[in-house]
C-alpha cells in the first residue's frame, strides 16, 4: 500500500489538497480557489463544477513529483449544510446553495407552522433556519419546481466530490448531521421532520460512518485528477468535525475555536449539550460514538477580510512593495489603538448570524463613533467584535462544561495581537498549532488513515500535531472586555427592530 495519505479540503474560498506521510508529516500543499456569487442581499452560490476543477488541478499538482501508485487513501473534508441538487446521473443540477445563504426564511417559518422549536431541536440538535439543507430544499420546491422534479439526490459539497471521485452517492453522520433532517437519537432520517418539510426523503443520500470506505477511484476519475484508478476513497467528514479531529479535539475535555471565513467554537462530548436557548448546535463527530456541539458564527474571517478591503488601502498598497501580508500590517495600526477601541464597538453580522441570536437580517455596525474616533480604532473594533462574539460563545459552553483551554486554528490564528485578544476576551488560555490551516485537511487524512485501516484509532493526530505558540489571559485587558461584553449583547438587542425594518426596505 502507498506511503501517502491525500486529503482534500473543500472550503469557501478555494479547495486544498494536502499530502500526509503515515508518520504525520506534511509532504505538500496545495491551494487552488474559486469564486462565491453574492447576490440579493443574503444569498450564495458556487459551481460544483469550480469544485471539481479545483480537486483535479491541486491534486496534479501534488502528483508532480510523487507516483500515483504512493498514494494508499483519498479522504475529503467539505463546507457543510449546503444544497447540492443533482439528476440521476450526477449532474449537478444548478449552482450549489451554500451554507451563510439565508434564503429559505420562509421556508423555516413553514416548519415551525407544524412543531415548535425544542421540539425541532431536541430531534436534530439544531434549531430551524434558512442556513440548513431542508430548508434550502424546501425553497427549490417552492421556488424552482423543475428543478427540484428533476433531483435525485441532494449532496453536501465533499459528497459531490466523492461521487465524482467514485461513483457512489453518500454522506457521512458529521455533514448529516448539518441537514436538519437527520435525527441525533436515532443516527438516521427523521421520516417526521421530512414530512413536516414536505420534501422526498428518498432526496437524502445513504448516511455512514466518516470511516467508511465509500468506494474506488474510477477509470474516468483517474483520468482527470491524475490518481491510481482502484486507490480507495473514504467517506470523510464535514470540515467542523474533521477540523476536531485535525486540533486533537477527539474526546471529552477538549475544545478548540476555528477562525476562517466563518468561525466556531466546538467541544467533544457524550452526551448533547442541550441548552436551553437553542443558541448552540449539537453534531455528530467523525470519531465514532461521539457529539461535536459548537456555536459558529457566520461572518468572521469574512468581516476581517471586508475590513481589509474596505478601510485598508494604505496597508494593503504597502504590502504589495514589502512582499508581506496587508494583516500583518492592519495589526501594526490596530496596535496603535488601545484595549477598548476608545469607545467603538462593531458587529459583526455581516451576513446575518447564527451563533448566538440565529438572525438572518443582522447586519454590521460601528457604534460608539465621534469626531476624536480614527481609523485605528475602527480597525481594533472589527476585530474586537469578533472576538466578543466568539467569547459569547464560549461562556454559553461554559454554563455545562469548564472551559481553560482553547486550541485556535485556520488563518486568523496567524496572529500573535489576535490569539491575546483571544485570550484576554476567553478569560483561558489560547494555544496555536505547528499547522494553522492545515488541520481540517489532517483530520480528514487521519478518518482517510482509520478508514484504509493504516491507524488503529483517532489518537495517532498525535503525530501530527504540536502546540507551537501560548498566549495567557492579562487580567487587566480580561478586565475590559467582561464590561463590554454587556454593552456588546445590549447594542444588538437594540437594534433587532431596526433590522427587521432594514429588511422590509429590500424586499
């Protein structure tokens, strides 16, 4: 059998192909992007079609210097609670509805028109919203009637891959799990909520273990990626659960905070951690006879990334000439502003929220401006306002489990100003990996491992991880940020009206 392990990452902003040794260490790395169409407010799309293009260029490109046949296992690590819709023969049957699209409100209102919200929720551990699969379905219905005729399946994104690695249509319990049609007690369709809905079951694909081999390289995938026709393809997972087994996060007692273009805050548990307020979702994990409960938040690395291109052009141009990132830059100024913002605060509801008011209409906004107000200030406040959403979080899985470390990943945790801020808002102490970005794409190397049967268990992330970097909480600065954390829930509180008025004037 090869000696490599090839993962893919399927995420928002471009696919990454990584190539793992079975002792852990990263051979290569490979980014190849594509775009997201935003459009009518609060509404996004992809290509399946840039997907697979991506899969197929960033894997010749790591096959450049090694022989296909070194390849032992193929694993995929996806977006989750997308709307993939495709015809019996796989074909994609229109743009892929992704998961910060908030469409289908009307749709999510329809559901509750028959069952409550607990009730919704004690079911599938998640509440009812536009951002899931059923309700995105429900729309299709609704809305594209010969489309939705023609769906033979709806597949998450790493499924639509897999299909097209393999010729077999599944999912795996993790990106089920993130369908709202998938019940938690029972690890199989809810045939109720399905009914509710008013969709097909029979739309809803075959749902495994992420460990599952779900089949073969075909002669046409080979052809196209470069890949040994017959190297086995696992199940793999969604990218919040393969993220936890990339962290370490594979047991009780472990919790960690992806920061990429959308964020989360997850734990690995036994049991559900129900609360009460349904702010926080309970999945299931890609380790086997555990739940991954996380709280994410729909616009952070996206509002970091917004700030950059909105208010950063001096930084941005003088990145450009010194070779170096315009963040590292944007730290520098925001260095220049004090804890606090001087008084700013921002939301960052760009594009509506989940965690933790689950809105759809949320918008951004800077509070607190006043003509002594700089721009330095406006830049600390975004990230500021992240951060303080994220700790809202956290203090919500505090209120069921002790919390005092946090492992932070993807590319905000690229920051030694933004893991303190961190720390000093999450009152715990904060530690970064050797791979920042990597480690969905590990977690998916290692269920690839499990699957093929090179690992015996989910503890050999061990070899592949280490913490490099540790910030502590500064008391003083926790100080500050425990007052704005009230001030920070009232300024939405307040606003929620306004919002939904905002709303009317865009329809």
């Amino acid at each position: 059998m090869g000696r490599y392990l090839l993962a893919h990452d399927l995420g928002t902003s471009g696919n990454k192909a990584t190539l793992y040794t079975r002792d852990g260490k990263l051979v290569a790395s490979k980014t190849y992007p594509y775009p997201t169409n935003f459009f009518n407010g609060n509404w996004a799309e992809q290509d399946p079609e840039d997907w697979w293009k991506a899969i197929c260029e960033s894997t010749k490109m790591l096959l450049k210097n090694i022989e296909p046949t070194e390849i032992a296992v193929v694993a995929l690590s996806g977006q989750m609670m997308g709307c993939t819709i495709v015809d019996k023969s796989g074909n994609a049957l229109r743009p892929s509805i992704l998961y910060c699209d908030q469409r289908a409100s009307v749709q999510a209102e329809n559901i509750l028109n028959k069952i409550e919200q607990k009730a919704f929720y004690g079911i599938v551990g998640h509440r009812v919203s536009p951002s899931y699969t059923l309700e995105k379905l429900m729309w299709l219905r609704d809305n594209e009637p010969e489309n939705y005729k023609k769906t033979h399946k709806t597949l998450c994104a790493k499924d639509y891959i897999n299909f097209r690695l393999t010729g077999e249509m599944a999912t795996d319990f993790s990106d089920a799990s993130g369908t709202n049609a998938f019940d938690l007690n029972t690890f199989q369709w809810s045939e109720k909520l399905i009914d509710i809905a008013g969709v097909d079951g029979e739309m809803f694909p075959k749902a495994q273990e992420s460990t599952t081999i779900i089949g073969e390289i075909t002669k046409k995938a080979a052809e196209e990626t470069g890949l040994r026709a017959g190297t086995p393809v696992a199940t793999g997972g969604g990218d919040g659960s393969c993220a936890g087994v990339g962290v370490g996060c594979i047991k009780p007692g472990t919790a960690y905070n992806y920061l990429g273009s959308s964020s989360w805050v997850a734990l690995t548990v036994k049991e559900p951690i129900v609360d009460p307020q349904m702010r926080t979702m309970n999945w299931a994990h890609c380790v086997p006879g555990y739940l991954h409960p996380s709280g994410t938040m729909q616009t952070a690395g996206s509002s970091h990334n917004w700030l950059k291109n909105t208010l950063c052009f001096e930084e941005i141009q003088e990145a450009a000439k010194k070779g170096v990132s315009p963040y590292a830059l944007i730290d520098e100024s925001i260095k220049k502003s004090p804890v606090g913002a001087n008084g700013i605060l921002f939301l960052p509801y760009m594009l509506g929220e989940r965690t933790p008011w689950w809105n759809p209409n949320a918008r951004g906004a800077f509070i607190g401006l006043n003509l002594t107000s700089k721009r330095e200030d406006m830049l600390r406040a975004v990230l500021e306002g992240i951060t303080l959403n994220l700790g809202y979080i956290v203090n919500i899985f505090r209120q069921h489990v002790p919390i005092d470390n946090i492992t932070v990943i993807g590319g905000g945790a690229q920051s030694a100003l933004w893991r303190q801020m961190m720390a000093d808002i999450y009152n715990c102490r904060v530690q970064s990996l050797n791979f920042l970005e990597e480690a969905t794409s590990m977690g998916a190397a290692v269920i690839g491992g499990v699957a093929a049967g090179l690992f015996p268990d989910f503890e050999v992330i061990h070899r592949f991880i280490a913490v490099n970097h540790v910030a502590e909480a500064n008391p003083k600065n926790t100080a500050v940020y425990e007052k704005m954390m009230p001030v920070f829930e009232q300024s939405y509180l307040a606003l929620v009206n306004v919002y939904e008025q905002l709303a009317t004037l865009q329809e």
